[in-house]
C-alpha cells in the first residue's frame, strides 16, 4: 500500500463518518497535497498526512485533542 491508498482506505472513510463527506473531502484534499510536498518513504508521507488532519481544527473540535490521538496512533500502526 502507498500513502494515497493509506489515505483512501484507512482515513477517509473515518473522516466521512466523523465529518461528512464535504468536509472530510476538503481535509482529505490538504492530505493529499501534503504526501507530495513531504520527501521520505510512502511510510513518512503517510505520518506526515496523519499529523495534518489529525491537527486539523474541524478534527479537534469534532471529536477531541484526546480522541484525535488516538486516531493518529491507530492510523499510523494500520500502515
């Protein structure tokens, strides 16, 4: 699995639970655009995705600071 297939199949289908699909679209879309500013392996770009939505406002205010890591640390450990 690449990042952008890490992104697709583990996050985006919890932001959409969380957030709805318009919202979670426009976080996935900055995800995206992250995996390509990011140099490293898939592996690094994945993290590096996770901390951006993981950081995300809409993210901390939906579900929490706690909750949000969790998310990051069950993300990263799918990868």
């Amino acid at each position: 699995m690449n990042a952008k297939e890490g992104i697709e199949q583990i996050i985006q289908p919890a932001l959409n639970q969380i957030l709805g699909t318009t919202a979670a679209n426009l976080i996935i879309s900055r995800a995206f655009i992250k995996l390509v500013t990011v140099k490293g392996d898939e592996k690094t770009k994945f993290q590096a995705a996770v901390d951006l939505v993981c950081q995300d406002a809409l993210i901390k205010k939906a579900i929490g600071e706690a909750r949000s890591n969790q998310f990051k640390q069950n993300w990263n450990s799918k990868f």
